[in-house]
C-alpha cells in the first residue's frame, strides 16, 4: 500500500476485503485506484460501507477499472433510468426465483465474459440477503498437482439457458412453458472458456467452472463431465474458502469476475432486496501456461 489513507480489513483467509478511508462520490485518485485494483487481485472482492452514492458515483467507480458495458445479451433484469449500464436486480416478496441464487460468475457464457462486476445496495431486507464469495484461484492452489495438470488441458462449455432448465428439466420452480420461452430467448448463448486460466494482473492460476452454467468440458459429454465438475465446485465453495458480506444500507461491492464465485442468499421471506450492479469490461484470463 502507498500513503493513501486507505485501510484494509480481510473477510477471511482467502477472499475479500472491506476497504474503509474512501469516499466513492469523490473521483478516485490515481494512488487510491491503483491499492484498490491491488486488493481487487490480492482478495478477489473489494466491499465499502456507508457510501451514498448516485447512479452516476457508481459508474465513474467502475469506470476507474475499465469500460462499462451497455448490455450486450438479452436479460430479465431492468434497467436504471437514464442509466442502461445499471441493471437492477430486484426481489419482491412475490417472486420465486432469486436471481444471482446459487455459485456462479457474470456472463460465462458469452465469449468475451466482464472483468468485474460492481454492486450496491439500494434496499435491503431487514435481515439475510448476504453475498458469498469464494475465490477460484485458492480453489485452484488447494488442488493436486495430478489434477490441476489434467485441468490445464481442458476447456469447458458454459450455456445461459441452463440457469432456467437443464436438459429440458425446468429449474427452480419455472413452467414448461416458461422454459420453452427462455430456449428461444437464450437459445445459442453459450461460450468456451479454459477450464484454468492465468489470471492477467496477478499472475495467479484460476479454477473457471460454476456449478450450474458449466454444462460440460469440451468433447466430453455432460454426463461425463458433471461429477468432476460438481466436485471441484464443492471444494472451491467449502466454508474455508469463501468470504460472505453482510449488507447495509450504502454498501457497494466490487468482483473480479474471473477471480470470485458469487453466491446471492435467499432467506429474507416476504421482504424487498434491490441492488445494482454494472459490469466492467478488461482482459480476460490468459491460457494455462502463459506468461
Ligand atoms: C449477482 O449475482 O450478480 C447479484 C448478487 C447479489 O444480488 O447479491
């Protein structure tokens, strides 16, 4: 760390850190910006508290590690106003489904997946509603070396629609016909990504598999594929290996989308959870085995 006033407080041994001594409705100086992009590759997940930010104080933050993306898939979130980059992902007491519920990273399975997400509470349950991380290149580190050796040579498949229905089984709860809706809606979404990657800035290798958008390793069935990569999904998430923030009102949260698994909880029954999230665009991982 430079003399930048800020102070950094781990969540766990491995993944993320609050940063405090910061006001995000300021511009970030560049001395600031560069200690947060250290942590952000050190913790995998940088969180700031009692921040009140406009939709605006948001964007410029993200702005700070790269281009924001205006959406570039089709989506069930909405919008800000004003603001296509903001997407707002809103839980009323009514709806089934709890986007963002389960262990994955933003946009997989696109070609060309964000280097970061940047999330912010707007409103939140009295209780619950937390987010859990867990960083994949400590998942990748805790491997044997037989293993991670024969991961280096696979890449794996990631498809959109089977966050809604796996091999034409509707999850969560969604209809026949809603499942019909969503194959055309995603149809062909879907991306090819090194199942380890390099991760640019740091150097660090990286396990990139979720347990859901992974449907199988290339050339491999997904009958094949899916115990190996249910069982290194499991590892990677065990307790010791993920961090889990508690929100409140004026948190924001930065990922780096090619670090951290995600993890949206869903225990506030009958309560309001709305937050919003930008994505940056930046390098993605490099190949196993380069510099
Ligand atoms: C997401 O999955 O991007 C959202 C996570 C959250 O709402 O906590």
């Amino acid at each position: 760390m430079k003399n930048t006033g800020l102070a950094l407080k781990p969540l766990s041994a491995t993944t993320g850190v609050e940063i405090s001594g910061v006001d995000l409705r300021a511009p970030l100086s560049d001395a600031d910006a560069a200690d947060i992009r250290a942590a952000l590759n050190a913790w995998g997940v940088v969180f700031f508290r009692d921040q009140a930010l406009e939709p605006e104080h948001q964007l410029a933050f993200a702005r700070a590690f790269g281009t924001v993306e205006v959406r570039s898939h089709p989506t069930s979130m909405g919008q800000v106003d004003g603001h296509p980059e903001l997407a707002v992902i809103r839980r009323e007491p009514t709806d089934g489904r709890n986007t963002g519920g389960f262990w994955h990273t933003d946009q997989c399975f696109l070609p060309d997946p964000p280097l970061g997400s940047v999330l912010y509470a707007k409103q939140l349950p009295t209780r619950g509603g937390d987010t859990m991380f867990a960083h994949m290149g400590a998942a990748c580190a805790a491997l044997s070396d037989g293993l991670r050796d024969m991961l280096r040579g696979l890449r794996a498949v990631h498809v959109r629609l089977n966050y809604h229905g796996i091999d034409g089984r509707a999850q969560w709860g969604v209809t026949a016909d809603e499942l019909a809706h969503y194959a055309e809606k995603y149809a062909g979404i879907e991306a090819t990504h090194p199942v380890i990657g390099r991760h640019p800035e740091s150097g660090q290798e990286i396990l990139y598999l979720n347990p859901i958008y992974t449907d199988r390793f290339e050339g491999w069935t997904r009958a094949e594929s899916q115990p190996l990569i249910q069982h290194l999904c499991a590892r990677a998430t065990r307790p010791e290996n993920i961090c889990r923030f508690r929100w409140e009102d004026g948190s924001l949260a930065m990922w780096d989308n090619r670090a951290v698994l995600h993890y949206a909880l869903d225990d506030y029954p009958g309560e309001t959870r709305v937050m919003q999230r930008c994505v940056v665009l930046g390098p993605w991982l490099h190949p196993p085995g380069s510099a």
